[in-house]
C-alpha cells in the first residue's frame, strides 16, 4: 500500500520543527506529526506567507507543512501564525499530561489542538478567541476533543480557573492581574509585551509562590492585545525597547506586584507593570 504523502508532509515538518524550534516535548512533536494542520484552517486553496520565502498560492494541502502562515482573513490581518514559533512558545510552557492550560486568542484552534494533545485527556484547556466566527469554527474544529472548552470572550475578562499554564497570543503592554491570579504554584504564564509599534519581547513568567520569576523567551512582533494595554507601560515599553535594542531584559528576573517607588533594579517601571533585575525570592 503507498504511504500517505500527507502524513509523511506531518511527519517531515514536526521532525523539521523539532530542530528548528528547538522543541523538547516529544508529546508536543508527535502531536504535530498527527494534527492535520488542512482540518483548521479550512479547505484550499491556500494563501500562504513562508518564513523566510514570502508570499504563494497553493492548492497542495502538503505546502501547509511548512513554516508558514496561513492567511485566514486577509480583510481582518488575521492567519493561522507561524509554526517556528508557535511551537517554541508552546514548548517553552513545559507542558505536562494532567494539566490545565489557558490558550487566549486561539484562532481557528490549530495550536490550540496541539496543547491539548500535550496535556491529555486528563487535563483540559480553555481556549478563548474575541472574534465569533473564529470562535465557532475552534469549536467544530475541536469538538472531538471533550477536554478542551471554546469560549467566545474577552481574554483578558474570562475566568478560566485555577491553570497551570497561560499561552497569550497577541501583544500586551502588562500582565492582567486575573491572568496572574489564576496561575497555580508552580503555573507558567508566556506574555508578548509590545511597544507601540507591535514590537517587543516574549517573557516566561513563573509562579514561585507570591512572587513571579521572569525569564526572555525571544523577540517579537505582533497585533494588539486589546483589552490588555496601558499607554503609561506602552511608552515606557517603547523607551527600553529602543533605547537599549531590548538587551537590557536579559537582565531582569521578577515581575513586582507589590507597591513600591520606582529602584535602580527596575527596568520598567510604570503603570501596572514592574520588570526587576531582582530575584524572584529577594
């Protein structure tokens, strides 16, 4: 019997992104080479971006097994992002079976699916999307996946519960406090922060009791998160962000919730936001 040029395409681009992306999850690897990738972002043809490559128009449900964005709706700027690193963020989580994870601005469902598979049918994950009929079509599209809830909302609004782990898919100016009280001991929250230029940095934020570790994931450019930026911490995104090229978070190690005047340890300093050079336990 010929072997399926589908799941061979699955299987070479799980194996390609398990180097490239540098994954770690051998649950996450397998998860790409048995997710159909065609099933979310709808029948073809497609319109794809490579990363690097550009811009094609494909009618070969094997070119979606590619480091490529799918353009889902090209009137709205929305696709279903890039694999490379996607794939590292969800990595970076360090999922495990049994968990409860929190996808905000799943899309189509795509990289929803592969977090889901990552923790299980004994852990679950709530999905939360802002746009209606992206929410519904995750919906159909996960439905065989009874450990996994849709909700339409606001991401930064929804209360999901008690989550071990939080993968935020677009652009904040600050972590929302609800996302920080909702983390359990030990959760793993990955936060875009970005100026106002859509440009900015990906942090892993930790819970270490009543303190949060903060550790760079890697640059960054994406949309808005609406309901999650305040123009005081987008300006002062904007100054450290440029004046220092972004080098300077490699320095910081906590996120401060508590009050406290502005310190040579901080990097940001404003608003709802507090990056310090200090250690999470100091």
């Amino acid at each position: 019997m010929a072997a399926d040029p589908l799941a061979a395409a699955r299987t070479a681009y799980a194996e390609d992104l398990r180097r490239t992306a540098r994954l770690r999850s051998e649950r996450l690897v397998r998860a790409l080479a048995e997710t159909p990738r065609e099933r979310f972002v709808g029948p073809g043809p497609w319109d794809l971006i490579a990363v690097p490559g550009g811009a094609r128009h494909s009618e070969d449900p094997r070119d979606l097994y590619q480091n490529a964005l799918v353009v889902i709706d090209a009137a709205r700027g929305i696709n279903n992002g890039e694999p490379r690193f996607l794939t590292h963020l969800i990595d970076r989580l360090d999922l495990a079976p049994g968990e409860r994870a929190e996808h905000l601005g799943c899309g189509v469902g795509y990289y929803t699916a592969l977090v889901a598979e990552v923790v299980g049918p004994t852990g679950s994950v709530v999905a939360i999307e802002t746009e209606a009929d992206h929410a519904a079509r995750a919906r159909e599209n996960l439905r065989d996946r009874p450990w996994v809830r849709v909700v339409h909302g606001d991401g930064c609004a929804v209360d999901p519960g008690p989550v071990d782990a939080i993968l935020v898919n677009a652009g904040a100016t600050h972590p929302i406090a609800l996302w920080l009280d909702r983390l359990a001991p030990g959760g793993r929250l990955l936060l875009p922060l970005t100026g106002s230029n859509g440009f900015g940095v990906v942090l892993r934020i930790a819970r270490a009791g009543a303190r949060f570790a903060v550790s760079f994931v890697s640059t960054v450019v994406i949309y808005p998160c609406a309901g999650a930026r305040e123009p005081e911490a987008e300006r002062a995104l904007d100054r450290a962000l440029v004046g220092d090229g972004h080098l300077g978070i490699g320095g910081v190690r906590s996120l401060r919730r508590d009050a406290h005047a502005a310190e040579p340890t901080c990097w940001i300093h404003a608003g709802a936001l507090c990056l310090s050079t200090l250690e999470a336990g100091a």
